[in-house]
C-alpha cells in the first residue's frame, strides 16, 4: 500500500514538471510566476518527495488558475 502510495506521489509530481515545461514563456510573464524557480523546484521534488508532493499542490493550487491558454500575443490570430 505504501509503495502504491509512494508511486501516485511521484506520478503527480512528474505531471506537474511536464506541464510546467510544456507552458509557453508568455504564459509565465503574464501569470507573473518564475517558470526556473518552479521547474527547479518541482524537480528537486522528484528527489525529495515530500517537498515535491507540497510543490505539486502549490503548482496547481496557486499557478496555473493564472495561467490561460486563450491570452499571449494577438500577432499571429485571425481577425474576425
């Protein structure tokens, strides 16, 4: 059970790397976060899990309802 436990953890905190590395630089800038601070530190988490567990929730929790994929820059959309 422990180990399952152990597992879930480690899955939940490699999403949030993924998805922290996956988000475009101007997602980043308007959210107003670091994107090197969070991905440093949700990967120092991998080795840590309990850190990593606490910085995956505050990811979620606290970063990305700032981020939004409809806004950045208007360059390159079609104008009704």
């Amino acid at each position: 059970m422990l180990t399952a436990i152990i597992v879930v953890c480690y899955l939940i905190t490699i999403a949030a790397v993924i998805d922290a590395i996956r988000r475009p630089s101007y997602a980043w800038v308007e959210a107003d976060r670091n994107r090197a601070y969070w991905i440093s530190g949700l990967v120092f988490g991998l080795l840590f899990l309990p850190v990593g567990i606490l910085l995956a929730i505050a990811y979620a929790a606290g970063v990305l309802p700032r981020m939004t994929e409809s806004t950045g820059s208007d360059a390159f959309r079609r104008r009704p």
